[in-house]
C-alpha cells in the first residue's frame, strides 16, 4: 500500500475516492450477473447445437449406404460452396456479439438424368449439416466474448470489493487518527501554554 499523506485535505481526497467506488460497484456487480446469466445460455446455446448436428447425422445414417463411394460423396461436396454468411451484431449486457441469420450456397447446376437419384437429398442435408457448424462457429464466438467480458468485469468487482475499497477505509481510518492525536496534543499544548501564563502573571 503506498504511503499516503496524514492530511485534511487527502482525508477528504480518499472518502471521495470511497464514494465514488461504492457507487459504481453495484453496477459493476449487476454487469457480472447478467455476463454470468448470458454466458451460461451462450453455452447452452453451442451444446444445443452440436445435438442438432447429432440429430441430423442420424437422420441420414438410414439412408446413407445410398451414397455409394466415397468419389460420390466427394461429388455432392463439390456441388456447393458458400456465397455469404448473413449476421449481425447485437449488444448483450454491454458486449458486442456476433448473431447468425442464414447461410446462402451456391449449387453447381447438374444433370438430373446423369445423377443418382438421391443427388437431391444429398445436397440438402449437406448443406443443413455446414449451416449447423457455421452457426456454431458464430455461438462459440459469442461464448467467447462474453466469457472473455464476464472475466474483466469479475476482476473489476474483485478489484473494487477486496482491494480499492478496504483501502480508502484504512487509509481513512489512518488519517482519522493522526489527525485526532494533533488535534488531542494541540489541545494539551494549548492547556501548558495557558498554564504557563497563568503562572508568569501571578509570580
């Protein structure tokens, strides 16, 4: 702790600095709820997702053996490819964080007559199983940013609780008691000084 002056003035500096820190601690105590509160769901958010993928992998499983070879099934892959991702950002509990919209593909034109005949459904749930991992991208980058903003907030709140406000209270506390102790032995001063001159008058 660094050494502070035993002054009226810097009294009066560090009950301000006191003041100001209890007043923003609520808030900042407030924040770390909420970042508790939307990382928890954010993490919900990823762990849905993957189940989704999940699901959908065992959808096709039924009708998987259709695919053939895998020289098919790297046919259908190079059917697609991605034209844009669509998302915003939207501010949760402060924090500016990416929400997803929809994936657009583009589909390489073919012949029906030239293709298998589950060409169709193979292209589909690809496409459903790369929009459900771009989504996830996208949550996973939400987790992290708030995760990321729940840990600053967290060491602010710690910083505020346990170090800057004990600190102020001591650093009053000391400088209350110096200032009595003056106080206290300027007023035995004064009682020597009176009695002195008392004395000096009647000798």
């Amino acid at each position: 702790m660094p050494k502070i002056k035993l002054t009226k003035s810097e009294l009066k500096t560090q009950r301000d600095s006191l003041k100001q820190f209890q007043r923003f601690l609520p808030t900042l105590q407030l924040k770390k709820q909420q970042l508790q509160l939307e990382t928890r769901l954010s993490l919900q958010r990823v762990e849905e997702n993957k189940r989704k993928e999940e699901q959908a992998k065992q959808h096709i499983m039924s009708w998987i053996s259709m695919f053939g070879k895998n020289d098919e099934n790297e046919k259908i892959i190079n059917f697609i490819s991605i034209d844009k991702i669509d998302y915003q950002f939207s501010n949760i509990a402060g924090v500016k964080i990416p929400v997803y919209n929809k994936t657009y593909f583009n589909i390489k034109k073919y012949d029906l007559f030239a293709e298998t005949p589950w060409i169709d459904d193979g292209i589909e749930i690809l496409k459903s199983i790369l929009e459900i991992r771009i989504e996830r991208d996208i949550l996973q980058e939400q987790f992290i940013r708030l995760h990321k903003e729940l840990q600053t907030t967290t060491q602010r709140v710690n910083l505020f609780e346990k170090v800057k406000i004990p600190e102020c209270r001591e650093n009053i506390r000391q400088i209350q008691i110096y200032l009595g102790d003056q106080q206290t032995a300027a007023v035995g001063r004064s009682k020597i000084a009176k009695k002195k001159l008392a004395e000096a008058y009647y000798d």
